[in-house]
C-alpha cells in the first residue's frame, strides 16, 4: 500500500504491525540484482535462470525479466518451479528494487524503451499512458474470470474496459478489534457487514477503554489519525475527484473530525505524550488495545500468533446511510507493452495469477479472488478470518482513481495535528486547508490530463 501516514500516538500502536507488513527489507544496492527461484534471493551480478514461462513457437530458450519490491513476491519460487515444469524453455529472473527506488527505475526504463516482461503495476498513469498491454486474451485462454476478483483492486487495473493488471491476494484496511476486551466491557462485537458511524464508534471504544492512573494499566478502546488513508475518497471529493473545497470542509467532515479528535482527550485512544511513553509496547498482543483500524495482511498474523481471538468490521463512516467501504489493493502485475516476450509473458502472468490465488489461499493469505475463496471456505474454522472475508465483500468496493491524492493530503495531515495537539476547532482548519488542497488537486489534475 503507498505512503500510509498517521499521527504520532499511532507509531506505537503499529510499532510491531508496520515491522511485519515491512517484511525484509530490500538491498539499497546501486543496481538491482536478478533473484533465482530458489529462496527467490538477490544474487551478485547476473541471476542463474529459474523460471520457465510458455514455450514459444521458436522453441527457443527465453528468459523473461520481473521486476518487483520485497515483500511482495516470496510465494513466487513456488509457481516458477511448477510453471517451469511444462514450460522448460523460459525462464524467468526476479530483480529486486528497493520500494522506495521502484517508480525511478520504471520510469527511466520506459523513457529508454528497455522495459522489463513484466512488473508491479504501482502507478496507475503507467496504465493510462500505453506502458502495460492488455492481458483480457491471455487470462480468458487461462479460464481467468475477472468478475471474480475484488472489485475495488481491479477498478484500477481496468482502463476502458480492458485488463492491464492482475494479483493473487487481497489487502484491506478493517476494523479488528479483540472479543475478549469486548466480552469484559459487556460491549456487543461490531457487525462484520454493516458499518458503524463515526458517532457510534466513539462511543462504542470509550466504552472499551479503562482509564488507570498507571500508565502500564491501561487499555484504550481504539486508535485514531488523520482518517484519509481509509475512509471513502468521496467524502473529501465530489465524485469524479477533481473537487476537494465544499467536500473536505462540508458539515459532515467537519462534524467526523470534531468526534476523532475529541478522542484523544477522552482518553478513548492515546495521545502522542502517551504514545511516546509507550514507544515499542506490543499493545494488541498484551490486550491494552481494544480496536485497531489495519490492513489484514498485518493484522491476522499479529492477532494469530499472539493467539487473540478477534474479529473484523468495515472502519467507520461519516453518517447514517453511507455505504461500508475499506481501501483494497493487491499484488498486482503487469505485461509491459514494450516486452521483448509478451506472448509468453502473458501466459506466464496467467499461470501466476490462476496457481497463485491458489497458493495464497492454501499459505493462509486471502486471495484476490474472492470467489475462489468463498468456494472453498476461507476462515470456515477461524471467525475472524470468516468476518475479514464477509466485510471485504460488502466494503471493497471500486475507488476515485485521483492523481496526487497522497501529496493533496498533506495539509490534512498537518491540520489534523492542529486539532489534537493545539486544540484547534475542526471547522477552523478546514476552512483554512481546503483552498491549498484544491491547488493541489488542480495541479495533478492538470498534470494528469496532459498525458491523456
């Protein structure tokens, strides 16, 4: 997921969640390295082929190039090695680039035309300017329907009714919350489909919080931030995105940011003084948080191997009537249009997205198909995992594709430290900010369109 920011009292609260969802941490080499499917690690200088993709007409040997970020592709090895099996002729080199590095290296490899086969698919204007192929013949012939996968993650690889990427498991951010805390509290369990309004869920985590004089004794009802990063994008935009001012700063967003801020002061969630205080605490795992709002790919394992029983729920909303709604995102891949192999790329992207939901679901991981996942019981024996399933499939919905949307969020950012630090009224900072977040808007908007 790109650039998730929140506040200060939310670094602890997510010191050992952000470690996980981190996973390994990439090599800051000046060139990335090709990987081998064998551990799927960086080697030095060229990498031993290890993955085979479809046999060209030629019969010729080919080595297809992938060029992806740690953390987003251990799973491969296994589906090279069996790919390999009937497709002995291609192989295919994994290079590793460091997440931070990943557009640049794109970006330079478009401008010289020399594009690796195939990529993560991380910025949607790729798309939009021809740099990906589309994959709808390859995935059809691989009896790929992609009605089936999470609506939300392929709005963005859909351009104009074609297919340009695809992935094999689903990310959302959910409420998840620890049954236990709520049984001692005697507060019933969220619904796992109908979403709660942000008045509702105030009140439901200051119900859960236990205020204590001693710090170590505490246990806060939930965790709150600057609430962009997961709340429907048109609640701060009219609905093609293009306009922020009389969204942002509307009686609606003013009165969720009166109530989230008012929070902290509750004692409901923590301040930064006690986020400081607490700074690397394991709170989840020692029971002192109650609900989270977390993306499920950190939240499950964290839960699990701290052997919490939990549950999850769509994240608030702004009022009564709006529709549930989590941010989704995926692994997703590509064919680049300037492949020396796109045939085989295709059909080597095709295998990898039909094994790989396979894969992820038998790992554990919910696949970006979800009805795969509802055909063979996903979290049939684990609630929470049943509940992750049953609020992504009422939640993940299609979002506002806008460009900029995270630098256009910046003054949000800092106005929502104004509110909770300076005590500043909710209506004041918006009012303040929405002008400079329509610039901003007005400007990657205006950037966007020129490579229409």
């Amino acid at each position: 997921m790109k650039r998730l920011k929140s506040g200060l009292y939310l670094l602890v609260v997510f010191t050992f969640l952000l470690t996980a969802c981190a996973g390994p941490q990439a090599p800051t080499a000046a060139a990335p390295q090709p990987t081998t499917a064998e551990g799927a690690q960086p080697t030095e200088g060229q990498a031993e082929p290890t993955m085979a993709g479809a046999n060209p007409p030629s019969g010729e040997q080919i080595a297809l190039q992938l060029w992806g970020f740690s953390g987003e592709y251990e799973f491969l090895p296994q589906v090279i090695e069996e790919f390999n099996q009937q497709n002995p002729n291609i192989t295919v080199e994994i290079t590793d680039i460091p997440e931070d590095d990943y557009v640049t290296k794109i970006d330079t490899a478009l401008l010289a035309k020399e594009p690796p086969d195939l990529g993560y698919v991380y910025e949607q204007r790729w798309i939009e300017t021809g740099a990906f192929a589309p994959l709808d013949a390859s995935l059809q012939a691989e009896g790929i329907n992609v009605d089936d996968f999470n609506p939300g993650v392929m709005s963005n690889c859909i351009n104009e009714g074609k297919v340009y990427c695809i992935g094999t498991y689903t990310g959302a951010v959910l409420l998840y919350y620890n049954k236990a805390l709520f049984d001692a509290a005697g507060v019933p369990y969220p619904s796992s489909t109908e979403p709660m309004t942000i008045d509702e869920y105030a009140v439901m985590i200051k119900q859960l919080s236990k205020p204590s004089d001693d710090i170590n004794q505490r246990i806060w009802g939930g965790d709150a931030g600057a609430a962009y990063w997961w709340i429907e994008r048109t609640t701060m935009f009219n609905e093609d995105g293009r306009t922020v001012e009389g969204f942002i700063n509307d009686e609606s967003t003013i009165h969720f940011y009166d109530v989230v801020t008012q929070l902290p002061k509750d004692g409901s969630v923590m301040s930064s003084s006690e986020a400081e205080l607490l700074q690397g605490t394991d709170l989840l795992a020692q029971g002192k948080l109650a609900t989270t709002i977390v993306d499920n790919v950190v939240a499950i394992p964290s839960f699990e191997a701290a052997n919490i029983a939990y549950g999850a729920a769509p994240p608030p909303v702004e009022k009564e009537g709006d529709l549930p709604y989590a941010p989704t995102w995926s692994d997703s891949y590509g064919v680049f249009a300037d492949s020396q192999h796109p045939e085989e790329a295709k059909k080597f992207l095709a295998y990898l997205i039909k094994r790989g939901n396979e894969i992820r679901l038998e790992q554990g991981t919910l696949p970006l198909n979800l009805t795969l996942a509802a055909e063979k019981n996903y979290g049939a024996d684990n609630e929470g995992r049943k509940e992750t399933l049953e609020a992504i499939q009422v939640a993940g919905r299609p979002v506002v594709e806008i460009p900029g949307f995270w630098d256009i969020m910046g003054p949000l950012e800092d106005g929502f430290a104004q509110m909770v630090e300076d005590g500043r009224p909710a209506t004041d900072v918006l009012n303040e900010i929405a002008p400079d977040m329509q610039d901003l808007a007005d400007q990657n908007w205006e950037t966007w369109d020129s490579i229409q």
